[in-house]
C-alpha cells in the first residue's frame, strides 16, 4: 500500500515507521522542515523512543519510509491517510482545533477517491462525524462513504514505548460506515502485529467498535478512568496522612483481590493526555460531577504537597528549595501539564528561593523554561520530589548539602536514606 502519514511528532513517526517496516510505502507530512530533513537523512529528530533510530536507518535508505512538507506530494493516490496532528487546549483544557483544521484542509486539497482517513488523534465525541466529515467533503468535493472513508482510531501509546505497545494493546477501530470500519480493520491488520493476550476476553487484535463515537469515547474513557482512580487515590492518601495510616499498606492490601484497581498516589498527573482527555470529556458531559472533581483533585495536588514541605520545614520564606524533575514523569523529556510549575508558583508564592533539576535538561532548557536551574553540590534548605526519575532513587544528602527536609512527591526514596533530615511523603504518616 502507498499510506500517508500526518504529522510526524512522538507517535507519528514511530506509525510512519511501524506502517513502511510492515512492506509498505510510507510519505509522512510535516510542517517541520527540520523535522522532514532528519527523517530524510534518517536521523530521529527527537530522542527516547525505544528502537526508532535503528528502524529509521534501514527504513529509509530502502526507501520504504521518506518525508515531506508538502501535501500534494504525499496524499494523491494514498490508499490510507493516518493523521496524528495535536489538538492543542487552552490552560482549562478545552479543546483548539486550530491546527487539526488546517491540517483537514491540507489534506483535503489533495484527497483522491479510493482513500481510506483515520484520525488518532484524541477526540471529543462526535468530532469525526459532525466536524471532520463536513470539512473533508466541503474542500475536496468527494462524498464520505462513496468516494473515500473515514474512520477514527485512537493512539493508545505511550512515548518511549510505542513499538511495544501498538503489539501490546488492541486497535480499535470506529466507522461512520460498516465498509469504511471494513476497510479500517483490514489496514490496520496489514501494518500491525499484536501480541498473544490470553487475559483478554477476545482475540487481540483490531477490534470495531460499531461507530466512530464509540472509538471516540472508549479513549476518553480509558484515560478519564486513570484520572479519576489517581483522583481517589490522592483524597485516600490525604486523609490516611492525618490519620497515621500508611495508604501504601492499605492500597497493597485492597489490591489483592481482583475487584479493586486502586492507583498510586503522588505530586501531580502530567503530560498530554490524562490532564487533558477528562476535559475533553466534560466538554461533551459537563455534568459529570465524579469527573470533574477528580480533576479537581489532582489538579490541586502540587499545592497540597508544598503544603506538606511548609508543615514539615516551617516558613519556607527565603529558603532555597529545589523541585527536583521538570519533566511530566520519569525518562520522559516532555514538561506538558508537568506539576514542575504549579509545585514552583506554590513555593514562589510562600517567598521561597526555587530552584530546579532535571538530568533530561540542560541548563538552557530549564531557563527557556522560566527555572533557575540548580545543580548537585549547591547548598539548599529542602527539596521536593516531583518525577520519578532513576536517578532520584539514589539520591543522599551529600548531593544535597544543608538540606533539612525532603519532600518525595513520588515516593522515590524512603526515610532510612535521608538520616537527620526530616522526610515526608505523599500518604504516609509523620514520624
């Protein structure tokens, strides 16, 4: 198959890859021209994803995989196009659909007729049927359902780990025709491998759904799901913590029979999708109370655990404190919806002096950030844990000189490693 692929970013790319290391030719798009260069030279152009680099160079020298800036180069005579472009939101998550529009109507221009469209992009529910079937039939002229089809089917990835979990998890799909979801289990099948999954009630594998709407809401659903489970977590671990009761022993305990999931609590939930994807459902159902007081929840976690920091230190005023990890969560270099900056504005706002580290970043990335950047050997009153980073699992005081307390807003580290200093921990009681 000749298959298109837009937006080549952290689950793009690894697609692009996946699709052409299948036999496929494979054309993404990007609007990167830096980004299309080192696809070309078959380079990747960001790091972290697990066994990209060694793919991108086979692939491309066998011109399987190649990338363009330029639509009409890539989408005419496609026999699938797979769009991957962010649906960015505003600072209370509602949905910008600025640059998947655009996208649209690139896509559009170009679109021939025998073409299958996915979008993996998450959606609210509806929007493949009310917004991008009108767009896609109003610019190109062609009829959904007889000209080409279209389809939704969400990315249930996690960067670093793409290539592992597109074999891991099902694919599912959702049509706004029982021959375009027809055509999409057949894609899929022909560009995906999947993993024995005897837990699974049903073969793994592509898996339709019956609608677009219900793809659309089965990854709003699994993602809402996490937010609202670290939601209970968080207020049971509050309440166990002015209880002295370890929530530790008692999520392990609740968790040994099979009807109880209980996550673990922490600092904060970052990073693209579970912050986002319950807005994106209470965009839809705005009544939603148990969502949106998950949210509600999580969101105010940094706060709470900078007040455990003050409870614990006393005034922090003028007290140099380090918020260790910028990054969303541990190995990942990526600060989206990151409690690095809620956690700071908590500390800034009691007149501490903040400082932060991240082994992912450099000096200047944390600057360009806003961050003072702090580095190990420099004197500090206290410090906060706020990603699980490898390396803070190994942390002493002696790469801390003059700490007195220490905040693990992931419980990377226990008491019995930091001797003289008072150590605190989200869910625990005080000593």
């Amino acid at each position: 198959m000749k298959i298109a692929v837009v937006a080549l970013g952290k689950i793009g790319l690894p697609l692009a890859v996946q699709f052409a290391s299948k036999g496929h030719d494979v054309v993404g798009v990007d609007i990167n021209a830096d980004f299309v260069d080192l696809v070309n030279k078959g380079i990747e152009p960001f790091p972290g994803e697990a066994r990209l680099q060694k793919k991108l160079s086979e692939l491309v020298p066998s011109g399987r995989l190649r990338a363009t800036t330029d639509y009409a180069d890539a989408i005419p005579g496609a026999d699938a196009v797979v769009l991957v472009v962010p649906l960015f939101v505003d600072k209370d998550a509602k949905p910008d659909f600025g640059w998947m529009d655009v996208a649209t109507r690139s896509l559009a221009e170009h679109l021939t007729p025998g073409t299958l469209v996915s979008y993996e992009t998450t959606l609210p529910v509806g929007t493949t049927r009310n917004r991008w079937k009108p767009l896609l039939e109003e610019v190109s002229g062609l009829t959904e359902g007889k000209d080409f089809h279209l389809v939704f089917s969400p990315e249930r990835v996690l960067t670093g780990r793409v290539f592992e979990d597109l074999r891991k998890y099902p694919k599912l799909v959702g049509g706004l025709s029982d021959e375009g979801a027809k055509q999409a289990t057949n894609f899929y099948n022909a560009v995906l491998d999947f993993d024995e999954r005897p837990d699974l009630a049903r073969e793994n594998g592509v898996w339709d759904l019956g609608s677009a709407e219900a793809s659309e809401l089965a990854k709003l659903a699994e993602t809402t799901y996490r937010d609202v489970n670290i939601g209970l977590a968080n207020q049971f671990a509050r309440f166990a913590g002015q209880s002295g009761i370890d929530i530790y022993a008692v999520i392990q305990a609740t968790n040994s029979q099979p009807f109880s999931h209980i996550h673990q609590p922490g600092i904060a939930v970052g990073g693209h999708c579970i912050p986002v994807y319950p807005r994106l459902y209470l965009w839809n159902d705005p009544d939603a109370t148990i969502v949106r007081a998950a949210r509600e929840a999580n969101a105010g976690m940094p706060e709470y655990t900078i007040g455990l920091l003050e409870g614990a230190h006393g005034d922090v005023s003028g007290a140099r404190v380090v918020v260790l990890g910028a990054a969303y969560r541990g190995e990942v270099k990526e600060t989206a919806f990151s409690g690095v900056f809620a956690a700071v504005d908590a500390l800034s706002a009691r007149g501490a002096t903040v400082l932060v580290h991240d082994p992912l970043y450099t000096d200047e990335e944390l600057t360009k950030l806003g961050f003072a950047p702090y580095h190990y050997g420099e004197p500090i009153d206290a410090a906060v844990v706020q990603a699980d980073h490898h390396e803070y699992r190994t942390l002493s005081a002696g790469q801390l000189p003059g700490i007195r307390t220490f905040v693990d807003g992931r419980r990377v580290s226990s008491a019995e490693q930091w001797p003289g200093v008072t150590y605190r921990v989200i869910g625990k009681p005080t000593a």
